[in-house]
C-alpha cells in the first residue's frame, strides 16, 4: 500500500459518509441533526485511520473507537449531567436509556420529516459512527471496494425508505459520483497489485482511474436523468408521509414539535424565528396534541385545504396577524388559536386541533409571509363556573383516553388535589395552581414525560420546563375525567416598534381543557401567563426568558391581574400544607435502574485503557533498563545491549533482520529503506559485528561508542515520525514483546554465521 495515493482513498471515502448523512436532511424538519451526525462521521473515519496507521489490531481498533464514540457523544448531548463535564454517570445512562426509548416508541408511530430528538440524534450518531469505522475498516484494512461503499448505501437506503421525496434523485446521483471517485481512489492505492508488470508508473496509476471514470460517470448521468422516468419515481417514499394535496382530508400522524421542546429552549434560545404584525399579543399556537400513548404526546390530524374561510369557531374578537418567517424551518405556520380565515401561501388546516401546516410538506422559507384572522374571545369567569361536567361522546373518548398502566400514584394525586373542588373549572384551577405554587422551571433538568420521568417530575424534583408541566397536567386532567390536550406554539414574543419578534426562548406549551363547549387554555408552567387568559387563570401575562437567574425561581409567583385565589373561594381546595402531608421531601427518584449497571463496566473499560497507556510504555522502559543492567560488566554484552535497542525500534517499524544478513548488509537495508543516511548506523552495526565474531572483546572506548550511536539513532528514527505515530508505536500490544523477539531474530542470524 502506498503512502501518496492513501490520503486520496481516505478524503474520498469520508466525502462519500459525509454525503450520505447529509441526505438523512429527507428524515427531519431541520438541519438541527447536521452538525453533532457530521462530527460523528468524522469521528469515526478518524479514530479508524489513525488506529489503523498505528496498526492496531482491529478489536483494539473498534474498542477505542467505542470509547470515543460515548464521550462525543456524552460531550455533544448531555454535558450537563457528566463527571467533570467528560464521563458519564449513571444518571447520564438513565437520560440516554429514556431518549432511546423514546426515540423507539416514536419510530412506531412519527412520519418524516420529524424533530432532531435526542433519541433520535443519539441513535443516529452512533449508527453513523460506527457506519464511517466500518467502511474505513472494510475499504482499507480488507481492501474491498464493495464492503467499503456498503455503509454510505445502506445509510441511503434507509433514508430513501423512510424520509420525504425532497432532493430524492439528486442526492443519489451526487453518491454514485462520489463512490466513483473513492472506486478510483482505492485503484490507484491499490493499482500495483494487479497492473500487468512492466506498465509504465504513469500508465499503471491511470488505468484505475480512466475506468472508473468510464463506468463512474454515465451511472452517475443515468441514475440523474433516467431514474425520474421509471415507474413509481414519482411515488412517495416507502414509509411516507399520507397524501396532504388538500383535494380530501388527508390524516397524518405527528409527534411534533413537542417532543424537542427542551432541545429548542437551549440551542435556538436566541434566534429570530417569526415576525407578527397584530394589533394585541397572544400565544402564537402551531398544533394541538390529542393522543398520549404513556410516553409522547402526538395527534392523528384531518387536513383540508386552508386557502378560503376556515371551519373555526367565529365571535366578534378577531385578531388579524401578518405572520414573516425569519428562521422557523418546520412545516407549522404559527397563528393565535382559533383561526378562522387564511391568506398565503398553499397550506392545509386540521379543524380539531386549529393546526395549519405548509402544503406537500415542503417546510418554511425566510421572507415568506400570510395573514390569519383568529377568534380570540375570553371565556366568561361566570360561564366557566356554571358548566356542567357533561361531555360529548366524541371529546370524551379521544380527549380522555389515557394508557392502561397510567401510573396510578399520579392519578391519585391528581384526585387529592381536586378532591374539594367542584365542576371542571374548579378542578382545572386547582390543578393549575397546584403547579405554580409547589414547582419551579428549570431547563437543566432531564428531559421527557413517561411514566417514571413523571413521577420523579411530580414527587421528587418538581423541577421542570413548560413541556413537563403542559404534559404532566393534560394527563392527570384526564386522569379526574378532564378532556384535555397539550398546545405548542410560543408566548407573544418582544415588542419592538408595533413588531412581536419570536425567538427560539419564546418556545412554549401548554394545556387545553375542554369547559362549557370550548377549548380553555390553563398555566401550569411559573413565569409563564397567557395574554386576555388572567381573567379566569389568575395568572398575568408574562414570558419569562430561559436562563434568566429571575425566571420563575420562585414558586407561587405570577398571581397578580384581576382574578387571585381569594376570588374564587369555595372553587378550589385548600392546598396549604399540601406538600408535608403527600411527603415530597421525602421522596426520592428511583435507584437501582439497569442504567447504573454499565457505569461499572465503562469506568472499568476506561480504567484498563488509561493503564495500558501508561503501563506498556514503562513496561518497555524498564525491560530495557534491566538488559543494559545485566550487561553492563560485559562488553560484549553490552554492545549488544544498544544493537538490541536500535534493533527493536526498527522491529516496531515493521523492518527486522533476516536470518541470512550480516549487521552490516542490515544497516545497508535499513539505510535504504528509512533513508536516513547515517554513519552512526554502519558503526553502531561494525561494533556489533566486531563484538559477536571478534576473538578478543571490544575496548571500552568502542562501548561508548556504541551506546552513543544507538542513542543518536533511535532519537534521529522518533523525530522523523509524527508525535501520534510515536505513541501509537509505543502503546500498541506488540511494543511489549518487539525486544525479546528481535533479539531471537539477531541470535538466530549470529548463531547462522558463527
């Protein structure tokens, strides 16, 4: 193999794995997978090469790389919860575990494009990892051309199965070229292995590459302009999203955007996403979330065509938005809930949930802009009261519909807090307050609403942000016989001349309940207060940015505007001394899960490879320093000493002595080889020459002479290296056992010779 075609094997075989990840941009509605799935494929196309150039067996290889793989990992998703902010920890694997699960569940049910969740972005990062080590290892250590362009197609394959139709045949040409290139590449490296002897070095390295360019190119042009023209290239893909063309409602399953509302709060904290020209604030909602399967909150929603008068609920308070995309690369248009009329681009509309969606599921361009009228009429204080717990047989089985195993300490306590409470609003409130009085928000908290994150949220940490609470609440609504559902969108945004301005920190969700005929929207989340909704929540509008050392830290703040608690006095239980009689300070996240299990075998695992990195290389020191002590009366002995020592660093380089040479004819060869040009070598070998065959033993003079020139040598040999080929050298196994079988090899030639 040689080195001056390898780098242009390895450059092409990373584009090819850095393409294919690009086209899982077809599986998600943003590029938020790119950069942490772009490092991955890098970091595992590194640790492969560098291993393999240091020569690691490949088990060592893969474990390395292992290591590496968690701790990018580890860095990349869960910094905030790792032993000095490198290693993880049982509560690290436990967060991982639960985005696993999570991310499993919703493959069941979501349908591209989908969120970057956390799971999703942990189990994609390791498949690409591990994807980008295989192909290296297959490419270059086996030397296959087929096995190394497997991972980069499978990867393909699996987005093509599962993803959108969007740049669908482009991405596929532009991976056929690029495998073109690496098959050319891994010719040249290769091309002395199988060119015909006594082909010119010019004609040998073209001819690889003249054939891939033959083959590379018209598959590439073939697979761009005919794949369009064969049947079903226009199909959706495989596992797609249902027709949306708005000529019948069309159903679609969606998980989204709630379950990355941690991940948007933190990474898109500062970022403009939207511009709303309205003459008043409001909750600008996206969708409405029905179904809660124990683990997600996601809804199966009806699309129509949204282009005229929608079928929303009408009223004399209309709000007229002008709505001016800025960042928001999703499919969702934000509008304030309940729409009724639209003007803009295509789009659908789901009645139900008042959720409008860009229309083919193409996502949001910058500059776009639409115009929604919305009802936002305040439910009377009086009306909310007077209903009745009567509800539609419809609502009631999609809006109560909890899990079979719901955890049932949740529902209890749900049923102690109303327990004084009477009619839905009164439960609804008490509910609410229950939050605001005894949680705080937090973003630095594990993320997720199943069933155990849910009782740790409940009765251990009541610590959260606005999903936890919105989740939480909506479910032990259900729980008491509250319809309910879960609302996503984001709070009003900054005022800044007659503009609301909406970042990625205006990211919000909150609960529904339906009361006397509507949707109702409650706040359980501190420091967060709808805008018109103070009259019956009690709760005035607020919006509190995340990280702000004053936001929503203490618990019961926010009871401030027209309504406070003492107005609704026989409404809601009393909940002073709440907290002592359910006992939350005694209470403790669970322990003992499987999690904690692997951090023994990690740390060990970690342990064993910081050791053998200290260890090997002291090991080879001190096996050194014992052969020069034991030969240090003999000058013989100890010419050999520093032959032994020049010999066993040559034998790490993959030269050692053959049998049938003399010191001499090896120094020669050695010379040639490393061309390094040395004197020192040939008198180091003529001493050592002199020492094995001479009938009177060398003078002390040419001793330290010797140990001079072995010296100089192996220091000339390591500067000529790079600092990372020099440790590989010295930690890999073989170092532990070079000396012993180099010296075999120079007995074996003296005692031939003797």
């Amino acid at each position: 193999m040689k080195g001056r075609s390898l780098w242009q094997v390895e450059v092409s075989l990373w584009l090819l794995t850095l393409l294919s990840v690009l086209t899982a941009r077809r599986l998600f509605d943003s590029w938020e997978f790119a950069p942490l799935w772009l490092i991955m494929a890098l970091g595992g196309h590194a640790s492969a090469a560098v291993t393999r150039r240091q020569r690691w067996p490949l088990a060592a290889a893969a474990t390395a790389s292992a290591v590496m793989l968690i701790i990018v990992e580890g860095l990349a998703l869960y910094s905030d919860i790792l032993w000095l902010r490198l290693l993880p920890t049982a509560e690290t694997l436990r967060q991982a575990a639960a985005d696993v699960t999570a991310a499993w569940d919703a493959f069941g049910i979501v349908e591209a494009p989908t969120p970057a969740t956390a799971g999703f972005l942990l189990v994609g990062g390791a498949v690409i990892w591990l994807a980008a080590f295989a192909a290296d290892a297959l490419a270059l250590r086996t030397r296959s051309v087929g096995q190394g362009l497997l991972p980069a197609f499978c990867v393909l394959a699996f987005v093509g199965a599962l993803g959108t139709d969007a740049w669908r045949i482009r991405s596929a040409a532009a991976m056929v070229v690029c495998a073109a290139a690496f098959v050319a590449a891994h010719g040249i490296h290769h091309t002395g292995d199988r060119t015909p002897v006594g082909a010119s070095d010019r004609r040998r390295a073209t001819v690889p590459m003249r054939t891939a360019l033959r083959l590379g190119i018209p598959a590439a042009l073939v697979a761009a302009l005919l794949v369009p023209l064969l049947p079903g290239s226009d199909a959706p893909a495989i596992v797609s999203w249902k027709d949306l063309d708005g000529s019948a409602p069309a159903s679609r399953v969606t998980i989204s955007p709630l379950v990355n509302a941690q991940g948007r709060l933190v990474g898109t904290s500062g970022a403009e996403l939207f511009r709303v020209e309205a003459d008043a604030p409001a909750y600008w909602r996206v969708s409405g979330l029905s179904r809660f399967d124990g683990t997600f909150w996601g809804s199966e929603q009806l699309y129509g065509d949204a282009s005229r008068h929608l079928d929303g609920r009408t009223s004399d308070e209309l709000l007229t938005q002008q709505v001016t995309i800025a960042a928001l690369d999703s499919i969702w248009l934000p509008a304030a809930y309940e729409p009724v009329a639209y003007d803009g681009p295509e789009a659908l509309y789901d009645p139900e949930t008042g959720t409008l969606v860009t229309e083919h599921s193409s996502e949001l361009e910058s500059g776009m802009t639409y115009t929604v009228s919305s009802s936002v009429d305040v439910p009377s204080v009086a009306g909310l009261v007077a209903a009745s717990g009567d509800v539609p047989a419809d609502i009631a089985q999609k809006y109560l519909d909890l899990p079979d195993n719901f955890n049932r300490r949740v529902a209890g306590l749900a049923a102690d807090i109303t327990a004084d409470a009477s009619g839905p609003y009164a439960k609804a409130l008490a509910l609410q307050n229950f939050f605001l009085e005894n949680f705080v928000y937090a973003l630095r908290v594990p993320s997720g609403h199943d069933a155990e994150r849910m009782e740790q949220f409940l009765f251990s940490e009541r610590r959260g942000y606005c999903e936890q609470f919105a989740g939480t609440y909506a479910a032990m609504a259900r729980a008491i016989g509250l319809p309910s559902r879960v609302a996503v969108g984001f709070t009003p945004g900054e005022l800044i001349d007659g503009v609301y301005v909406v970042r990625g920190e205006h990211y919000h969700a909150w609960p529904e309940v339906w009361i006397a005929g509507r949707w109702v929207y409650f706040e359980p989340t501190p420091g967060r207060g709808a805008p018109g909704a103070v009259v019956y929540t009690g709760v005035a509008p607020q919006q509190v940015v995340p990280g702000d050392p004053e936001a929503a830290g203490e618990a019961g703040s926010g009871f401030i505007g027209e309504l406070g608690l003492e107005d609704l006095e026989g409404l809601s239980g009393d909940l002073e001394g709440f907290v002592d009689v359910l006992d939350f300070e005694g209470s403790q996240a669970p322990t003992g899960s499987w999690s904690e299990w692997l951090v023994v075998p990690f740390y060990a695992v970690l342990a064993v490879g910081i050791g053998w990195l200290i260890i090997v290389p002291s090991a080879v020191r001190v096996r050194r320093a014992l052969h020069h002590r034991r030969a240090r009366h003999d000058a013989r002995a100890a010419i050999g000493a520093a032959w032994d020592d020049v010999a066993e660093t040559l034998f790490n380089l993959g030269i050692d002595r053959r049998t049938v040479e003399t010191h001499a004819e090896f120094a020669d060869r050695v010379d040639r080889r490393l061309r390094i040009d040395s004197g020192e070598l040939r008198s180091l070998a003529a001493a050592a020459q002199e020492a094995a065959y001479a009938a009177e033993p060398p003078p002390p003079q040419t001793v330290t002479e010797a140990r001079l020139d072995a010296q100089h040598l192996e220091a000339r040999i390591r500067s000529a290296r790079s600092r990372w080929d020099r440790i590989g050298t010295a930690c890999r196994p073989s170092a532990l056992t070079a000396g012993p079988r180099s010296r075999r090899r120079n007995r074996a030639a003296v005692n031939g010779r003797v």
